[in-house]
C-alpha cells in the first residue's frame, strides 16, 4: 500500500512539473521572481538570517541596501525553482540555446593531466540544472547529493539530475566512489559553501570571518593531486553562463593539518570572490556563520597562544 501511495505521488508530481515545464524560460523567470517576493514576505525566519548574513559579510552596507539585496535573493530563489520546472522538457539539443560556457579552456588543461577533475561549485545562480553543461562539453559528470528522505521526491529529482548523462554519488561513504570516478578521469562536482560541523570541517575564514567549512575537498585534492577547477552557473537576461576559472593551486607543504586548511581556505576565497561579484544570485538563507563556531575559534586560538 505505502509503494502504491508513493506511486501516485510521484506521478502527482511528474504531472506538475510537466504543465510548469511547458512555460517558456521568460515566464518562468517571472513566476519565479512573484514567488520570491511572497517568500521574502512570508518566510520571515530566512529573511532573517540573510540579513544576519550580509551583515557580516558587508559590514559597511546600509541597512535599506542589505533589505534591498535580500529581496533580490529571494527572487532568485523563486527564480530557481521555476527554471527546474522549465528544465525538465529541455530538450538536449537545446542546451546551446539557453547555456553558454566560459573558460573551456581551463578545464580541458585540467584533464589534460589525466587524474581526472574535481569542481568546485556552491549554491550559486541555478546550481540544480548545471548538469546540462556536463552534457555540453561532452565530459562524464558525477555529482555529490544527499538522498532525500521521501522516495517519490528522490525518485524526481535523481531523474532530473540524471537525465543529461550525469551520475550521482551519494554523499554517505563517498570518499573511495570519488577517487574511483577520478581514476576514470571522471569530472566530480562537489556543492562547497555549506556549514560543517568541527568534526567534518575546519575553521577557516570566509568574508573575513571564521566559518565551520568541509575538509572533504581539500582532503580528496591532496590525496590524487586531481586538479581543482572553479564553476559556477550564472543567470544572464537570455538563460545561463557557466563560469570554468583557472584550477585552484595545491598547497603541499608535508604538514597535512596546515596543507588541509591552507587548501580549504582557498576554496572560501574563489567562492567569496565570485559572490561578491553576483551578490544576489548566492544562498544567502542558511546559517553559514555560527555562534559556536565563534566560540570553539576563540578556544583553539586560545590553545595556540605560545
């Protein structure tokens, strides 16, 4: 009975995005940007921690300009869930039409070395339909993902994010399936801009303030020596750009702690960089700077005092 239910679901929600799917881009942007601004009325809790948010990465931004961008954010967000509606009738040969690439160049020098390549990417423009860029260059895409826990929205999105040849990595035991996918000479995405806790993470600084942040990358860099190449999909007026930036440069000094939060650092940088030039098409909603990150910083800078 419970699969029957789940069934039904799932066709529910084929049905829907089937009928949202059928509007053209344009519409759905605008959709997208009347949705947004309900959120930003409504959903006070992630107002709230966006503001909270820009206050420390722009100190020095007025409160009217803050309130401002954070009714952009929402906008974008909006934004972002119609275009995964539109994505899911995109046709394949399609792509060319609505997405453009920057800085081939760079990730074709990072597989030239044959280790195959690990992506550095964030909650950044439309970050759910960036697999039809792996479909446009050709390359083999997997994709580190938390499963969801209600199968018929799994079932969904996996199709979705599936459908242009990519694959998915679960994130539970994905250490050795990436280093495998990378001896394939694979392309590994790896979403880097959310909270880790201190035992998944170190404290490194992100708009020049500590910030709990995945070892995962840094850890996996180091031990191939894969090369580490910048991507992010940005929202233009006519549909999206993807952002190829030179690799990021591996730090190996032999001290492995220092090695992993030098690295790990670098990665904050490239991300804090590009939002600050796109400030509004960034996940500014989830709690990404932490009271008790602050307080087990000043312990260990405590520590560390000779």
């Amino acid at each position: 009975m419970k699969k029957f239910f789940e069934e039904i679901i799932y066709r529910l929600f084929v049905i829907v995005f089937w009928v949202l799917g059928s509007l053209p881009l344009s519409w759905s942007r605008r959709c997208g940007v009347f949705l947004g601004r309900i959120c930003f009325v409504v959903a006070r809790s992630q107002r709230r921690t966006a503001m909270d948010n820009l206050r420390i990465a722009f100190p020095d931004m007025v409160c009217s300009e803050k309130e401002k961008l954070t009714r952009k954010v929402f906008e974008n967000l909006g934004q972002l869930a119609f275009e995964i509606f539109w994505s899911y009738k995109l046709a394949k040969d399609s792509l060319f039409k609505y997405f453009k690439i920057e800085g081939q160049e760079n990730l074709d020098q990072a597989f030239a070395e044959g280790r195959g390549v690990l992506t550095l990417t964030a909650h950044f423009g439309n970050w759910e339909v960036m697999t039809a860029v792996g479909a446009m260059h050709g390359f083999p895409v997997s994709i580190i993902y938390r499963p969801f826990e209600f199968p018929p929205l799994e079932r969904l999105v996996m199709k979705l994010r599936t459908r242009f040849g990519g694959r998915q990595i679960s994130r539970d035991k994905a250490f050795r399936k990436i280093v495998r996918a990378l001896e394939e000479n694979s392309m590994v995405g790896l979403l880097f801009d959310q909270h880790a806790s201190k035992k998944e993470g170190v404290f490194v600084n992100f708009f020049g303030r500590p910030s709990g942040t995945s070892k995962g990358l840094a850890l996996l860099a180091l031990k191939t020596e894969a090369p580490v190449v910048p991507l992010f999909l940005v929202r233009e007026k006519e549909g999206f750009t993807a952002h190829y930036l030179p690799k990021v440069p591996l730090i190996k000094t032999g001290d492995r702690v220092r090695d992993v939060k030098l690295n790990t650092e670098q990665y904050n940088r490239v991300i804090e960089d590009m939002i600050r030039r796109y400030p509004d098409q960034w996940w500014w909603v989830d709690r990404r700077w932490r009271s008790s990150d602050l307080h087990y910083w000043s312990q260990q800078e405590e520590l560390e005092i000779p």
